[in-house]
C-alpha cells in the first residue's frame, strides 16, 4: 500500500491522474457535454453554500456511519457507476470495488465496464450495485439483470437520463474508443503514459466485458461501435421501469432526476431510491445544477409522505460538498470524478485515498458545525442567505395521474 499521506484533497487526485491517463480517457472523465456549462455550475455552486461554524461544543464519539437503502455504510456514500473505468487503470472496476469495500461504502458497476460483472463478484466479497442502460436489444437487457442477479448483486441502479446520447465534444475529437485506435496522435500520447502501457500489458480486459461475447452480432471490437451506437432506447417510459422493477425483483434505484414531477414518478413506481444526477454535466448542457435541483425534490417528496431515499450525484469534490448535500435533505451521495481521479493517479490505493479524503473533511466539517451524528444534520449547520436561493417558492406540486 503507497504512501499518499501527501495527498491531501482531490485536486491532488486529478493532477496526478491528469499526467497519468491516456488523453482521451482523462478528457472522457474530466469533460461535460457542450459548453460544460452545467458541469461547471455543478461544482460552483457547493462553493456558493457556507457553512455556520460553532464553538465550545462536545466533538467526542463523531460518527458518519449510516445506511443506504438499508445497506451499512461507513458514511453517505457510494461510489457511481461510470463507463470505461477500466480504461483509467486496468482492471479499473475490480480495484475500484476492492477500495469501497475495505472502506465500507457501496460500489455501482456501469453496463458500459471494461471489466465484467462476473469479474468483479469473482474479485470481491461484499455484494455490489449493477447499473442498467436500457437498450434495444431486449434479450440482451434480460440477460443483463440475469446475470447480476447471479452474481449476488444487491440493488439495480436504472439510469433514466440516458435515452439519447449528450455530445461531448472531446470525445469526438480524440475519437473516445476503448481500447484507444492506433492512430499515429494515440500511439505518440500512449509513450508518454508508460505505467497506464505497463499495466494494460498484464489484462485482457480491453473493451466493455459486458457486452463483447454476450450481445447478438457483437463478438468482436470491429462490431461493437456500431452496435452500441445504435442500442440506447430513446423509448424509455414508466411503464418499462415497472416492468424493469418486476424482472429484477430486488432492491431499485433510478437516477437522473432532476424535477419534483419526476421524483414523484419515481416514488410512486416502487423505487427504493432516486437519484438526483445530472449525470455530471454530461447530458443536458444549460440544466440545472445536481444540488440546485436537490431542495425542491425534497420538498416534493416529503409533500408526497413517500418513504423513497434521495440521494445525490454530480459535482461533489470534497467531504464539505457530502455534508452541504445532506444538510439540504440527501440521505447520501455518490462519487464519480472523484474515485476516477484515485483510480487513474494510483489505481486501487488512490480511490482508498479519494475515500480517506472525502471522510475526513466530512467528519471534521460536521464537528465545526457542531455536530457529533451526521442523522442530526440539517440546514441549521448553513449560512442564511448562502442557500435559500436553492429553494424555490413553487406550489405543491398536483398529484400526477397514472
């Protein structure tokens, strides 16, 4: 295990990463959808919400340990299902899992993995969360909750704000491809990358293992362009989530909410949880931010007297961004970029150090808000007139009609 005691905040994380990774996988992780506008605000507005400091209070017994749709975590957090994580580090996912769960927090394996779901329950002992994108292939999909259900995986994560695909420019203009084309700009990048060349050296796992070999007509990389190109189902409706629900039979989360109307839906379908996500500035360009969207939802759901979970993602770099989160009315979060960067700068040891990083600013914030128990957190521990703003003035929202 490296020493990365000098490794003290995310950004550190990211540099490393930066000088690391092949650069069109950086620029896939570290990138938004066209102007970047709403990535960018993603984190600009945790900025913007300050924090009440508190004096001559009992800091002893601190604790972040709470649960997630009944699942004991170390604290509010999880880490998010991203494509291509095999691609920051070999066997990207399989270190990734390791990490969270010798730290005690969840991991979500994305449809879009380089390492598959049968490698990742090989490689570790505590259940994890499988991501669906829905596709066009049906049989492929079923076959797709089949297999995490055999591979004991604890809840299914559907992503919701995927049915058609945001551009992002960058991974245009590198040509995004996993693994990277032989292109003369790609093989002068690759020798400047030897530690990311030295360990791709020792894994097969190249490409997205879930679906080479197991969709129809993809049994190569020559086909699987094209294949994934054409499967996202712009179709996607409620009445799949139901049906969805059905087939999986366990534990159901969806996530890129970003409306009450929406979050209503999602709580009146059976979903144990919903995710506020803009998936991370990847999508919609001009949309809100995750946790400008996030009180509002709230309200919603608590009008509703639902029982559902809120949780947020997008635009969290630090404990302090957790801890804003559940002070506006998240039950827990989820990390992307962040445990992307730990895994590209130092695979398995730097996503443990992401972890390491985001739980202490955690715990010592909530201890300078005066708060030993992240359950006693609430918006108390925020400056008035820093995130009111976040609150909008709307009406309650009438009843939607199945």
């Amino acid at each position: 295990m490296k020493d990365l005691t000098k490794i003290t905040e995310i950004e550190d994380l990211r540099r490393v990463a930066e000088r690391k990774v092949p650069r069109m996988f950086y620029d896939y992780v570290d990138s938004g959808s066209w102007t970047q506008t709403t990535y960018r605000n993603n984190e600009t507005d945790f900025d913007r919400i300050k924090l009440r400091q508190r004096v001559l209070v009992d800091m002893e017994g601190r604790s972040l340990a709470t649960t997630m749709i009944g699942e004991d975590v170390h604290m509010p957090v999880a880490i998010a299902p991203t494509g291509f994580t095999g691609m920051m580090w070999a066997d990207g996912e399989i270190h990734a899992a390791r990490a969270a769960e010798k730290f005690g927090v969840p991991f979500s394996l994305s449809t879009m993995s380089i390492c598959s779901i049968e490698d990742v329950a090989t490689h570790t002992t505590r259940p994890f969360w499988f991501q669906l994108y829905v596709m066009r292939d049906k049989e492929f999909m079923v076959n797709l909750i089949k297999r995490a259900k055999a591979a004991n995986c604890s809840a299914l994560v559907l992503t919701a704000d995927l049915q058609v695909l945001g551009q992002r420019h960058k991974d245009i203009k590198n040509g995004l491809s996993a693994p990277p084309k032989p292109t003369l700009a790609n093989i002068l990048n690759l020798m400047t990358k030897p530690e990311w060349c030295l360990n791709m050296l020792g894994t097969k796992r190249r490409t997205f293992g879930n679906i080479v070999g197991h969709a129809k007509g993809v049994g190569d990389l020559s086909s699987l362009s094209s294949w994934t190109a054409e499967q996202f189902d712009p179709g996607l409706s409620w009445e799949d989530v139901a049906r969805i629900k059905d087939m999986w039979g366990g534990k159901l989360i969806i996530k890129g909410i970003m409306e009450p109307e929406d979050a209503i839906m999602a709580a009146r379908s059976g979903a144990d949880a919903l995710i506020v996500s803009n998936h991370g500035g990847r999508q919609l360009d001009g949309a809100p931010s995750s946790i400008a969207a996030l009180p509002d939802i709230v309200q919603a759901i608590q009008a509703e007297d639902s029982n559902i979970e809120i949780w947020l993602d997008s635009g969290i770099r630090s404990g302090q961004d957790v801890l804003k989160a559940i002070a506006l009315g998240a039950k827990g979060t989820m990390i992307g970029r962040a445990f992307l960067y730990g895994l590209g700068a130092y695979g398995e040891d730097g996503v443990r150090r992401a972890l390491e990083i985001i739980y202490k600013e955690c715990d010592i914030t909530m201890a300078f808000c005066g708060h030993t128990d992240i359950h006693t957190v609430t918006d108390d521990i925020l400056v008035k007139g820093t995130y009111e703003h976040l609150k909008s003035s709307l009406p309650r929202i009438e009843p939607i009609r199945w």
